[in-house]
C-alpha cells in the first residue's frame, strides 16, 4: 500500500495518544480549581458556569510531558511523527461524537442539536428525561471543553514539529519565530479565557459536526501547517523582516484582545469607562465606543492580522502556510453575516442605530 495512504490510517497508538490527551482535560478540567465565571444568559434565559482553569491545566500538562520526554518514556517527536495518524484518528473520534451527537439532539426534546451540552447537566439529564436541569449546574461544558482541547493539541502539535527541527537540524529563524509567537497566542487564550465565554461559539452555536470537527480537527491541524511546513523548507529572514513580523503580530495582538476585552468587561459592567471615558451605549444593551465604535467586529481585523502574523514567518514563496489566514477570513466574514442576522434580529431599532452610527463591518473605510 502507498506509505502515505499507510500512514494515515488510524494506529493503535495514535488512538491512545488521543484518548489520553482527551480524557486528561476531562479529569483535569473538573478536579483543578479555577475561576468559576458565569456565563452570558443564553436564548432560554438559562446561564451557565464555566471552570477556567485552562492556563493550570496546560501548565500542568506540558510539566508532565517534559518530565516524561527527560526520562525517556516519551518521545518529544512522537507527534510530529504521527501527525498523519493522528488526523485521521481525531477525524474518525469527531465522526462518531457527532453521530452521538446527532441522535442524542434528535431524541431531546428540542429534535436539535443542543447549545448548552453539559456532561454532568444538560446533554444526559435533557436526553433521559426530556426536562431541563438547574442551569448553574457545574461539570464539563463539552464547547467549552472541545475548544479549549483543539488550543492546546495545536500547542502540543507545535512543540513536538520543534523537536522534530531540533532532530533533523533545520531550526532557522523563521521557526523560531512562528513557534514563538504561536506560544504567546496559545497562552493568552489560556490567560484570558473566561471571555470565550461571551463569544458567538458559547452563546450562539449548537454542539454539532462543525464544532466538533472545528475544535477538534480543524484548528489544531490547520493552525499548525505553518510549523509542518517550515520543517520541510527553509526561509531566510531579514532582521527587518523579523521586526516588520512582530509589529503586525503586536498590533493584530492589541486591537484583538482589546475589543474582545472591552465587550467582555461592558457585558459584566455597562458603566465601565472605555479608553479613559465613559461608555456610548445604545439602548442600554450595545457598547458604541472604544474598538466597538470604530467597526462592528475589530476584533476579527485583530484575528485576521494574528494569523497573518503567524504565517508571515513562512516568507512568499508559497501559498500552503498562508491556509490558515485565508481560511480565517472567509470564516470570519460569513460569521460576521450571521453574527449581524442574529444581533438584528434580538437587538431590532438598537442595531438599526448602532449600524448607522458605526457603518464599518470589519475593516474602517474599506469592508
Ligand atoms: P464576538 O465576540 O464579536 O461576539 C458576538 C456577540 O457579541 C454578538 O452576538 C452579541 O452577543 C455581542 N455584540 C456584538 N456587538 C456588540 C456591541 N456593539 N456591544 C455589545 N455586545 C455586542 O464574536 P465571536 O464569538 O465570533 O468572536 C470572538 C473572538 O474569537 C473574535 O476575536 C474572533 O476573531 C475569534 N474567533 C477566532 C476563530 C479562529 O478560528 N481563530 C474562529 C471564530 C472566532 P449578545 O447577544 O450577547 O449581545
């Protein structure tokens, strides 16, 4: 059989491997303390706690593999060794979570997929008995959990593509650099993840293949291509470059967690002063100043210049590590589309006004 065809059959031990990371984060996530924040109300004025203690997880994790690759009882390029493997068996676990999915969310009583699927709540109790559990409910939010396993398989993927640089002698500076910035990203979603809990993601979106696949298979293999392919090609960076790369990264980095920030800490305190002043709010309910005064979504032209920023590092020559901004920006627009639909729809005369008053969707003067 073709050895690449081969290799990407799910093995044993890419199986295992999966199954361990996985079921790591569940006894991990519920066991170590955390913040326990409350989410936003949901559509059926239910709310939800959320556990972040994703930063001492991950923490806790990457000291336990470090102590297994010093005593060699794993290998740092395991990973990197069996990515193709491991796809597929992510690819197959997401398949068959989903059907569980699909037929758990055709027997609830809402015949859908649900938007608040709590191991210990929700997703069980709703499936058995067809009636809702106490929201404030704690347990394993499985958006929340899924997400927070795809951030941090990329991490691991990114780590182990290191070693493997390390280990055939091609550690330049472009790898340094994507591996660098890549980590700084990681760990700042970890630092700041309470806000997921007020993204689109966790209030909007129903448990199903796209957020299953999404999380799972989709960002820790395609935010790592950059790291795949600089191990098989080398580019030579400039010191400018080099400069001209971190200033984008730090910009894309500001205007992100800035507006992302500024909406969060708005949802918990509307009075909250933006940029030293005090808030322009519409209808009590919509925070007009700040990033969010400037276009209705800067926090996607904040993402966008990230991944662009995480990609630049792979020099012009090909279009492969450019995947993951081009992919980010076509998601990123059809989701502003539906983010808009969904806003217009719950928000009604407010949104009319926050429109007129702030025309720009994503990009000041241009989108
Ligand atoms: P947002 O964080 O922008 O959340 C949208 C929600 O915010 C709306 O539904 C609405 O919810 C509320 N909202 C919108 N405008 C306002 C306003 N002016 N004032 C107050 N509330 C407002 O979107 P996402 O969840 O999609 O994105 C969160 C982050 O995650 C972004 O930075 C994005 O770039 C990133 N992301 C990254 C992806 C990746 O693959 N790298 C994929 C998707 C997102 P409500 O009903 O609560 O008011």
């Amino acid at each position: 059989m073709d050895p690449l065809l081969l290799s990407s059959i799910p093995s044993w031990s890419s199986v295992v491997i999966l199954v361990s990371f996985l079921s790591y984060l569940g006894i991990i996530g519920s066991i170590l303390p955390g913040k326990i924040v409350h989410g936003a109300t949901l559509s059926d004025d239910t709310r939800l706690c959320y556990r972040c203690n994703g930063l001492l997880s991950l923490l806790l994790l990457v000291t336990l593999l470090g102590i297994g690759v010093s005593r060699k009882l794993i290998s740092p390029t395991v990973v990197a060794d069996k990515g193709l493997e491991l796809l597929s068996a992510t690819f197959v676990f997401s398949f068959l979570v989903s059907l569980v999915l699909y037929t758990a969310g055709h027997q609830s009583k809402d015949r859908g997929s649900s938007l608040k699927p709590h191991i210990t709540g929700n997703l069980i109790h709703d499936w058995w008995y067809g009636i809702q559990l106490n929201p404030n409910v704690m347990g394993v939010d499985l958006k929340f959990f899924f997400v927070r396993a795809g951030i941090m398989g990329w991490l691991l993927i990114n780590l182990s593509v290191l070693a493997k640089s390390i280990q055939v002698g091609n550690m330049h500076r472009s790898m340094i650099l994507y591996q660098l910035l890549s980590v700084l990203y990681i760990l700042d979603y970890f630092f700041y993840e309470e806000y997921m809990t007020s993204t689109w993601d966790i209030i909007a979106e129903r448990l199903g293949f796209m957020l299953v696949f999404g999380d799972l298979v989709w960002i820790p293999f395609t935010f790592s291509v950059q790291g795949w392919w600089l191990l098989g090609n080398k580019v030579e960076l400039t010191k400018a470059a080099v400069v001209a790369n971190c200033l984008s990264f730090l910009i894309g980095y500001r205007v992100f967690r800035g507006a992302n920030k500024q909406k969060h800490v708005f949802k918990k305190n509307p009075k909250a002063h933006i940029w030293g002043k005090p808030p322009k709010v519409i209808g009590g309910k919509l925070l007009a100043s700040g990033y969010w005064g400037v276009a209705r979504h800067c926090n996607y032209l904040g993402d966008l210049l990230l991944a662009l920023s995480l990609s630049l590092p792979c020099g012009a020559s090909s279009i492969v590590p450019y995947f993951y901004p081009l992919y980010l920006l076509i998601l990123l627009i059809w989701r502003e589309r539906r983010d808009e639909a969904r806003c217009a729809q719950k928000y009604k005369e407010d949104w009319k006004e926050y429109c007129k008053l702030v025309p720009w969707r994503i990009l000041p003067y241009i989108y």
